[in-house]
C-alpha cells in the first residue's frame, strides 16, 4: 500500500480525539467556514464560493438523497440492472435491489451538485464525514460533478468516475467505515462495488499522488477514467487504453436485443467474489471489454454476458471461472465439463428454469441464461459470429 501523507494530515486536522469522532447535534455556519477551510488546505483545491451545511431530520435526509440518487442512477438504469442481477443468480426477485440499496449504501452526509450544498442527518455526521463531502464540493466547483450524470446509462463509466472522486475525497479526508461482512448475495455484490471508491479509488488516487502530486489527481479528476480496469490498473489509466468494443446483434436466435450495458471488470470481479470463484483477481486482470444484454421474444428471455480478453489465455481461464460460477449460482451437474449437457456450444448447463449456454472463439467469449436450452446455444454462438 502506497504512503498516504495526506491522509494522515486529514485525521490529525478533523479528529484530534475520540471525542471529536462523535457526530454533533449539528454544524453551524461558523464550523461550516471552519470545515471548508480545512477542505481546501487538504485538497489542494479552491473554493470559489461557500458551501451551505443543511442539517436536516433523517427522514427528510433520507428523501432528499433518494431523489439525488436517481439523478445519477435513474430508475431505468435501477430496473435493467435488478434484472441483470436477478438473472445472474444473486437476488430471486428484481423488487429486492431497491431494499438492497437502502440496506447498502449508508451515507452520513451528501454533497448534491444541483443545489451546491452539503446536507446531514441531523446529529447522525461526524465532522470527518461532512469535510469529506465538502471535498466533493471543491471538487464539483473546481471540475464540474454534474458530469457524472451523463454516465446514467453506462455502468463502467459511471462507477469508474464515482471511484475516481471518491477516491480523492478519502484519501485527503477519510471516513472510518465498520467493513460489514456476510448477508445475502445481492448485498454482499452491492457492497462490494459501493466500497470500490473508498478501496481502490483511494489506491488510485494514491499512486498518481505519489507519481505527480495534485496535478496527477486533478488530471484525472478533470478527465474521469473511462472504465473500472483504469481504476484497478493505473497503466492502463496512463496509456488511456479503451475497451473493446462489443458489438451486439440486433436479432438472433429468434430474440430481439431490448437493452444492453457496459460490463466492466469490477462488475466481474464482484460476481466472482459473491459466489467464492478462486483467482478472481488473475481471472479479472485479463478483462479487455464487456457488455451485458436482454434478449427476448414473447415468453422467452435471455440474459447475456459478452466480454472480450487481452489474450487467449485470459479467455481460457474465464471459461473455466464460468462453469465454477454456474455450478455455485445455479447447482450445475458437472463444473467444467464441455457436454454437462448436449448442446451446440463449447458447454451447456440445464438447471430447473436455468438454460445456460458458454461459447469461446479466440479472445471473446459469451455466456447466455436463457429459458431455452437449443436457443441459449444459439444466441451464445450468433454474438461471436458463428451463427
């Protein structure tokens, strides 16, 4: 783990004792003008203009976080991916993600860029939780957050420009956090990626620290890393090395592609860790490009995820990752054998209601749940191009 000597400033300047830890009945305007202050020392950053604290009761704090929630994470993103995530074996019922959600992601207090104030539930926010946010507030002032907004419908995009300014606001003025463990798979999937800024958000914004000091961070700050693999590998941030891209057929198989989305390596790195796949890092490190998609025609249904590798090795290693994955999420008769069930690609899998169908060629891979065992088959082998 790289030095953090900024870190260490921001605990040092925010809790100077246990005491201080403890959230107060609430900040003043003073302590407010005191707090960004201190942001600005930390950050590097400017304010251009002040940043109101708005104290309010936890069920009007709770609204108002929903609401600016949806901005970024609009309700139409929320359902595809409750119903990706219902596909992929992890929630029995896409009505849960949003209970999830609430269950999940905690927050003690919020920078919200439309109105450029910092809300709190009262009495609940420390003090090193609100200069955290005020951090967000410099950093919006400084680079314009309401970008972030425009990453609603590309889910690697948005969680790798969530992780960059997370990263930053943690590194300068971190939160102590409880690390919740155990739960059901959904919470433990939905943990995961809401903790990437603070984890390996935070690694990132370390080492470009380390390599050019506030000037590497801005840097990214001013122009997010397009993808999670940029985050997880610093490299490929430098290099700006794209994603594949992957393009979908529109109709195959006798389905029709309703909806798609980006598949980054987070994402499947987090899959693999909720259904305790080994090797998941070196399994995620060969991740060249993914997308996730819905297929459908009447009363059949297919889930699809397609993702590409940096070699053939890489792509290897997710097929074997992928029948340990389907035999955890799905009780697959036989992991890892091509024929667990006679079908028209590399490996086929069918479980109950579950028509699951693996196809390789080269470095690109697809794996399809569908209802269908012959049409899983089919739709894995027309994405590659074999159909």
């Amino acid at each position: 783990m790289p030095r953090l000597p900024l870190a260490l400033l921001a605990l040092a300047a925010v809790i100077p004792s246990a005491r201080a830890a403890v959230a107060p009945p609430t900040i003043g305007p003073a302590e407010s003008k005191a707090l960004l202050r201190i942001a600005t020392k930390l950050s590097g950053l400017p304010a251009k203009r002040a940043v109101p604290v708005v104290s309010e009761d936890p069920l009007r704090f709770r609204q108002r976080r929903a609401t600016a929630f949806a901005r970024l994470y609009p309700g139409s993103a929320q359902s595809y991916d409750a119903e990706l995530y219902r596909s992929l074996g992890m929630s029995p019922d896409v009505g849960l993600v949003q209970k999830a959600l609430v269950r999940v992601v905690v927050q003690q207090a919020f920078y919200d860029p439309l109105t450029r104030k910092v809300y709190v539930s009262r009495g609940r926010a420390s003090r090193a939780a609100v200069l955290q946010q005020l951090v967000g507030a410099l950093q919006d002032q400084a680079f314009g957050l309401g970008r972030l907004r425009g990453f609603a419908h590309s889910r690697d995009a948005r969680l790798a420009a969530l992780a960059t300014a997370g990263g930053h606001a943690s590194l300068v003025a971190p939160v102590p956090t409880a690390g919740a463990r155990g739960g059901a798979r959904l919470d433990r999937f939905l943990r995961l990626e809401s903790a990437f800024p603070a984890t390996v958000g935070l690694r990132l914004a370390a080492d470009l620290h380390n390599l050019g000091g506030n000037a590497a961070v801005f840097g990214a700050l001013r122009r997010f890393p397009e993808t999670t693999e940029q985050i997880f590998h610093i490299d490929k941030l430098l290099e700006r090395e794209d994603a594949v891209n992957i393009v979908l057929p529109a109709e195959a198989a006798g389905l029709r592609l309703v909806a798609d989305d980006t598949f980054g390596e987070l994402d499947l790195r987090a899959l693999l860790a909720v259904f305790g796949i080994p090797r998941l890092a070196q399994v995620g490190e060969g991740w060249g490009g993914g997308r996730s998609a819905f297929y459908r025609s009447g009363p059949n249904f297919a889930a699809v995820l397609a993702l590409d590798w940096d070699s053939e090795s890489d792509a290897q290693q997710w097929a074997q990752a992928a029948a340990l994955y389907v035999t955890s999420a799905f009780g697959a008769a036989v992991a890892g054998q091509p024929a667990a069930t006679p079908c028209a690609a590399n490996a086929c899998w069918s479980r109950g209601s579950h028509a699951i169908a693996f196809e390789r060629v080269g470095r690109r891979t697809a794996l399809v749940l569908g209802t269908e065992l012959a049409g899983s088959a089919e739709l894995a082998r027309a994405i590659l191009g074999e159909a």
